[in-house]
C-alpha cells in the first residue's frame, strides 16, 4: 500500500476545480482510457493574460486526481510564461511529495498543461515525436529520453515510475536502459540471450556431460548410468549397478543426475527412469 500525504489525501478527497470551462482560452488532454489514466485541462485568462481561472476532468488513481487538482490550484494567478515553467516535480512538491510509483500523475498534469499552452498561442498541434519503444502505453523514446534528463532517473524501474513504459510485456526494458545509458554517457552493454541449442547439441553435451561428470562419481560406488532417449527436454536414463537397488535412487537421479545436466546444459532439462 502506497504512502500519502495528507495534502495529497486532501486533494483527492476533496479536489478543486474540477469541470470544463466554457469557451477557454488553452485546451489540453492526454493520456488514454486504454493507458488507464485521461486528463483533459482547460484554463482562461483575464485581462492582464493572467490565468484567472483553470479546471480539469481525469479518469485515474488518487494520485491523478490530486496531481490534477494541485496543478490547477498552482497556476492560477500566473502568466503563460510562468506556467510553461511548472514541472512534473513542482506539482509532487507541492502535494508534499508523491510515491515513486506513482510520478506518472505528476508527469501527465505537466504534459496537459504544455499541450493547453500550445493551444492557446495557436500552434498546430505537434504529431507523436520519436519511436514507440513501449508498444504496451504509446511511449516514445524522446519522451523517455526527457524524463530522464529533467529527473535524474538512473533506472528502468525508475522510467516506469514516471512515464509507465515498461510496465507492461517488459520487452522494452533492453532499450529503455539504452536511452539511459545514452543520457548518462554510458557504454551501453547489450546482453543477448544465447541461441537455443539444437537436438544435435543438447544431445551431444549431455553424452559429454553424463560420460564427464555424472558416471565417474556414480562409478565409485559400484554404481552406473545408461542414457536411453532425449526427446525434447526430457532425458530418459537407467540406472545400473548399485544405482539400481539403492533406496536412495529417486535422490541420485533428481539432485544429482538432473542438477548436473541443468547446470551444464540447459535449465529445462527433466530426468526421467525408466523401468
């Protein structure tokens, strides 16, 4: 159960300017019923282009709902050239702090607030930037890239944290670390999983394994072991010698025989004897 503060709890429980102003000047939305979180923003000026007024609509957690609440409470009052300048953790400051999981809310109220600015001075609305890198929440690689830079985040889990991406199938998370590393100037390390080996291989490397290792032990106890079969990953064996008639057989072949060729062949590997 997350942790929150009393200004977030108050917020939540009772959140300000909630609804959709009539005619306004600056309209934002982002987010996505799909993504599990929508924010719609609206705000008008005065006569000093000073914003006199903002609300919002959300579908989301608590933390959506007072991140919105305190981010239109923060701009009222302050020029559209002040309010450009409100980040995702002056919002978490002023609720006295959000959990860690949860600063996508802080993220979204800023990305809301930009995209209401933008329509107010007229700009044409800007098309996705970048490359998708998780397909799961619609995240890019230049909004990746960004959160990191003004965060400091340092990890995958901290970037799912903020933006969601990676929070879902988790295919992403080799090229998110990537954006990472390129943000912080590091040498990227990419680590592939091996190729999986053939019939032929695994075949080979058990014979290797059970002629190596497992008999030479096995044998010094007047004991022995024959292979019969591998289909798949299922080893047929049988057990010859005192192996054969010692109680403690089931043991031998499970924590000995069936560690031995997981450790040096494949993890997948399961011993089977035959009767």
């Amino acid at each position: 159960m997350w942790e929150y503060t009393d200004k977030v709890k108050d917020h939540f429980l009772k959140p300000r300017n909630v609804g959709e102003i009539e005619d306004p000047d600056g309209v934002g939305e982002v987010g996505s019923l799909a993504c599990g979180d929508a924010l719609k923003l609206t705000f008008e000026l005065d006569e000093q282009k000073r914003i006199k007024d903002a609300k919002f609509q959300t579908f989301g957690c608590a933390s959506a709902i007072a991140s919105s609440s305190a981010l239109t409470e923060m701009i009222k009052g302050m020029t559209v050239e002040e309010a450009e300048k409100v980040t995702n953790e002056d919002i978490a400051r002023y609720l006295g702090g959000l959990p860690k999981e949860k600063m996508h809310c802080s993220v979204m109220g800023r990305d809301a607030l930009e995209k209401a600015i933008s329509h107010y001075r007229g700009e044409p609305e800007t098309k996705v930037e970048g490359e998708i890198v998780c397909e799961c929440f619609g995240v890019t690689d230049v909004e990746i890239e960004r959160v990191v830079r003004e965060s400091h985040l340092a990890s995958v889990e901290d970037v799912t944290d903020y933006t969601k991406a990676g929070g879902g199938c988790e295919s992403c998370h080799e090229k998110i670390q990537e954006i990472i590393d390129k943000v912080h100037g590091k040498p990227h390390i990419v680590h592939r999983k091996p190729a999986p080996l053939t019939n032929i291989q695994k075949i080979k490397l058990i014979e290797e394994t059970l002629e190596r290792e497992i008999k030479p032990s096995l044998k010094q106890d007047g004991g022995d072991i024959e292979l019969i079969d591998v289909d798949g990953n299922t080893v047929t064996v049988k057990l010859r010698g005192t192996c054969a008639t010692c109680v403690a057989s089931e043991v031998t072949l499970k924590h000995y025989v069936e560690s031995k060729l997981r450790e040096m062949v494949t993890p997948e590997l399961i011993v089977e004897e035959v009767q």
